[in-house]
C-alpha cells in the first residue's frame, strides 16, 4: 500500500457492558482496494461499520477514514462526517 490508508483501525475495541462485540480489530485499507469482511453472525463485522461510521464510539483503540479520527471527529459535525464517510467508501 502505498501513501496514507483511506481506512484504517488500530486495536479498535467496542464493549457492550460486559459483552466485547469487537476486540483490537487492526486493519488497513488503501485508496482503490476493494475490501470485505468476512464472519460467522455476531463476530463483529456490523460493529466495526457501525463505529467507522461514527454511529458507535469505541471503547478503546483508534479507527480513522481518510485520515479523520471517528472518535474525535465524529461529533459536533456528525452529518458533515457521515456525508465524508459515504463518499469515501462509495466514490474512492
């Protein structure tokens, strides 16, 4: 991969409770890949959209789209963000 990932995870955790839907998922996507995930039902694999989507905050790691972090970026311009997000994943 060459240059800055368009999508990419670091140890990105989501605890529901005592439940841990996504436990240090690390990842990169390039710009013009074509990427799947691939899991049994309740592996995760909905969650991990949902957060880098910035429907979701993690509970720990980092998760960022075309460089924006979610966590951090997500909120106050939440529409802003999913309207950068939906174009990235859609256009790029």
């Amino acid at each position: 991969m060459s240059g800055e990932p368009m999508i990419e995870c670091e140890r990105l955790t989501k605890r529901f409770g005592h439940f841990t839907a996504v436990d240090h998922v690390s990842f990169k996507v390039g710009k013009g890949s074509i990427f799947g995930f691939l899991g049994p039902n309740g592996s995760g694999k909905s969650t991990v959209i949902r957060l880098l989507c910035g429907l979701l905050q993690p509970s720990d790691g980092q998760a960022r789209i075309a460089g924006l972090d979610v966590a951090r970026e997500t909120r106050p311009n939440q529409d802003a963000y999913r309207v950068h997000v939906a174009e990235v994943l859609a256009l790029r």
